[in-house]
C-alpha cells in the first residue's frame, strides 16, 4: 500500500527513566474542574462534568530537563495559561467504574491548557463551539510522561504555574472538584477510551493572560516542572 502524501507523524510524548515513548491517542480536556476557577469564570455550583477536546498534534513535547517555545498564536489579544495534571491512559476502555479508574492509567504529566480566551468567550457568548479558542495549533505544551507507580499520592500533591517567577496559580490535586477516577467514569461513558489518550483534568483558579517574552513553568508535585517560553 502507499499513501498520495506521507502520513502525519506520530504525536508522543518521552516517558521520564526511559528511552521509549508514549504514542498518543487523543486529548480530552475537563471544563471548570476546580470550584474556584469555575468561580472566577462566572459559574458556581457541581455541574456535571463536561469535556473538549484538543487535536493531537496540538501537543508540543516538552523533553525531559529541557524548555520549548510556544509561539503566540494567530487573532488574540488574551492568550491564557491554564496548568493541569495531565492523566495518561494505558489500558482502554468504555464505561469504566471510578473504583477501577486507577487500572487504565499509564502515568501522569504536566501540561498547559492554553487559551485564547477572547476567542473563547465569543464563541461562549453566541452558543457555538470553542474550537477556536481552545484546538488552536501547538496549543497544549505538556511534559514527559512519568508511571503510575512512581509518582507518590496525586491527591495530596499541589499544583501551580508561576509566570516570570511570580506565582499566578496554586492548588491542590484534593481540590478538584470531579476526581480523576469520576473524569475517567464520566468520560468513558461518552467515549471509548483507547491506549494513548491524555486527559487533562482541569485548571485551578489564577487564569491570566501572557504575552511574547514571558516565561510559564508549571508543576505538580511528584510529576515535575515544564518551562514554556512564550514567543
Ligand atoms: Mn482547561
């Protein structure tokens, strides 16, 4: 068989100790998943969870050690950062319990959900898709992947981005509003979850814009620190 043109290349991440790579799959992003960012975005309240998606080839890998550029991207003038936990899944599946959540997960990372959020609250205001200002091109800087069994307790561990060294969020994985395994129920009674899929599970209040020339790390305990340089 050949193909008209060459296939797109497989989007992976590296997987921190190793040399081999996690191939992904598709990107599942959780809306509001912390009671004070959905404060901050004019919401209160337990909502049901509710899911987007981001393309795959929207990841830019962030190597192990190492910074990466994103750069600032077309028709914003407020390009948000949103720093979340990003959960890894390795073993698929459709309508998974959350009691058996923790089974389907390979690992865990540290990804940006970035936003342009102009183009977002338009498209929010005229009920029509977010596409535009969530799937944009090289819009999910995310780190290396690290394994189930060495990252210690993920409730317990904190999370935050700084932004030139000055911190602009700051919380718990504890205060996630849906946990890990309820996103995964939730999820994989919508969707078939597959080997390769990441599921990044929300971002804690602090949302703010940056602009070229600033400099975002993001992290979560036991899980690592991601540089991303604004271009
Ligand atoms: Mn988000």
């Amino acid at each position: 068989m050949s193909y008209v043109f060459p296939p797109s290349p497989t989007v992976s991440l590296p997987v921190a100790g190793t040399a081999e790579r996690f191939p992904v799959h598709r990107i599942y992003c959780v809306g509001r998943n912390y009671a004070e960012h959905a404060q901050e975005m004019g919401y209160t309240g337990r909502e049901a969870p509710f899911f987007f998606l981001k393309p795959t080839d929207a990841i830019i890998a962030v190597e192990n050690g190492e910074g990466v550029t994103m750069p600032y991207p077309p028709l914003t003038k407020n390009l948000h950062h949103e720093v979340e936990l990003v959960v890894a899944i390795g073993v698929g599946g459709a309508n998974i319990q959350a009691a058996d959540a923790q089974k389907h997960i390979f690992g865990y990372a540290v990804g940006l959900d970035m936003t342009r959020r102009d183009l977002q609250t338009d498209m929010k205001k005229q009920g029509r898709p977010w596409c535009i200002g969530k799937s944009f091109d090289q819009s999910a800087p995310t780190g290396p992947i690290i394994p189930v069994g060495e990252v210690g307790d993920i409730v317990k561990a904190g999370i935050r981005l700084s932004v030139n060294g000055e911190e602009r969020q700051t919380s718990t994985i504890s205060q996630l509003i849906w946990n890990i395994g309820e996103v995964i129920e939730h999820l994989s009674a919508a969707w078939t979850l597959q080997a390769g899929d990441l599921i990044f599970s929300g971002t804690p209040s602090g949302v703010s814009a940056v602009v070229s020339g600033d400099t975002m790390v993001g992290s979560v305990d036991g899980v690592g620190s991601i540089t991303v340089r604004v271009g």
